[in-house]
C-alpha cells in the first residue's frame, strides 16, 4: 500500500479511537482532544520516530509552562490592556532563549504548548475547566493532553510503516 494510503488509513482510524479516548475515559481528567491533535501534529513536524515524539512532549510542555506563567504574569501586570501583550512577548522570547539548550530547540513545538495552553485559559476565562480550575491547574491536563497526542502520532507513524510494507 503506497504511503500516503497507509497514513490515511492509520490516522482515520486512530483518530476515531483518540476522539472516543477524549470524550470518555479521559474526559474525567479534564484533557482536551485539540490540544492532543496539536501535539499529534507537532510529532510529524518534529520529524516523527523516537525524536520527534521527545521533542513534541518536551518542548510543547515547556511552552505550556512558559504559557502559563505568561497568563499569570499578565493578570499580575498593572498595565491594563499593555499587560497580556508584554506577557506574550516576554513569554515568546524566554522562548527563543532556551532554545540554545538542546532538548528546548525545537520552537515551534514550544509555540505550539504556549498557545494550547492560553488557548485553554482564554476559551474557559478564570474558570478555565468549567470546574473552578485555573490556569495552574490546567497545566496538568495539557500535559497529559500533549503525551496522549505525541503518543497517537509515534503509533499513527508506525502503524503506516506496518501497512505500507505489507503491500
């Protein structure tokens, strides 16, 4: 089976099964489906294998972080509508920063757990799960959103390699 039929088929089915995994068993850990697909994404940008699922988890988790305490800063800035921007900025350039350390250089992965992450606060404001969960506490879950995503994306690569060499 050519290649791109294989992906087709692996990533369809797969996707079935991740949406099913999201709104059922994980939706109890507050775990967001689009973030997961961000990160199934980011794998293949990444390069997929064993590397690219690494720098997915680790990169977009970092963004995450650098996310969150970019929406803290920005609440804690007296600077009205300045704040969430000089937050951003200052967010995007510890970015850009840590990326001379190896393990952080892949910046877009990190733009990517960045926006998840604000992108999460921004649709559920200062109850940001519907569960009195602020954006500390939905680091968790975009982590955890982030693993399951690269982790359909490792699998989705290797099933495609499988039928692709079956034909």
């Amino acid at each position: 089976m050519p290649m791109l039929f294989a992906l087709t088929v692996s990533i369809g089915l797969l996707a079935v099964v991740a949406t099913w995994l999201f709104f059922g068993p994980l939706a109890a850990l507050d775990a967001q489906v689009w973030q997961a697909f961000i990160a199934w994404a980011c794998f293949y940008h990444c390069g997929g294998k064993i590397t690219g699922t690494r720098d997915t988890i680790i990169c977009m988790s970092f963004g995450a972080v650098i996310g969150m305490l970019a929406v803290i800063l920005a609440g804690q800035l007296p600077l009205g509508q300045f704040a969430a921007p000089l937050a951003v900025g200052i967010g995007a350039s510890v970015i850009v920063l840590a990326s001379s350390i190896s393990w952080l250089s892949a910046i877009p992965a990190s733009v990517y757990g960045f926006a998840a992450i604000a992108g999460l606060w921004l649709l559920g404001g200062e109850d940001t799960l519907g569960t009195g969960a602020t954006v500390v506490n939905a680091l968790l879950p975009t982590v955890l959103s982030i693993a399951v995503g690269a982790a359909f994306g490792y699998v989705s690569e290797a099933l495609a390699g499988a039928l692709a060499k079956k034909a």
